[in-house]
C-alpha cells in the first residue's frame, strides 16, 4: 500500500481511540518505548498500560476493517 494512504488511514483510525490509548499506542508502538517507560510518562501501573494497549489495538483494528470495507 502506498505509504501516504498507510498512513491517512491510521490517522483515521486513531480517531477512535480514547487520548490514554492513544498516548500508549504511539509510545509503545510509534517510539518503541517499554512498558516501563510508558508508566512513567502515563503514570500508570504496568497493568493499565497494557489493558489500554490491547485495547487500542482491537478498536484500531476494527477501525481500519471498517475504513476498508467503506472503501469497497
């Protein structure tokens, strides 16, 4: 896929994500950052930290299914 497009569709799909989820999304998988560090920035227990992770990544999910079956 074109980049461009890769990433208008992730911006997108951010949208559905709470500010916490997005703020742990982009820390964990945009700067690589550990789960340690994110509790530091969050400040947040490491549990929270990952609840909210794996969260966001079954809402980006759906939200980019959505985005292409919108598109078909």
């Amino acid at each position: 896929p074109e980049p461009n497009l890769a990433r208008e569709v992730l911006a997108v799909a951010m949208r559905a994500l709470s500010p916490a989820e997005q703020l742990v999304i982009t820390l964990q998988e945009l700067e690589g950052r550990s789960v340690r560090e994110i509790c530091e920035i969050a400040g947040s227990s490491s549990i929270a930290v990952r609840v909210r992770a794996l969260r966001a990544r079954a809402k980006l999910r759906k939200a980019i299914e959505k985005l292409e079956r919108s598109k078909s």
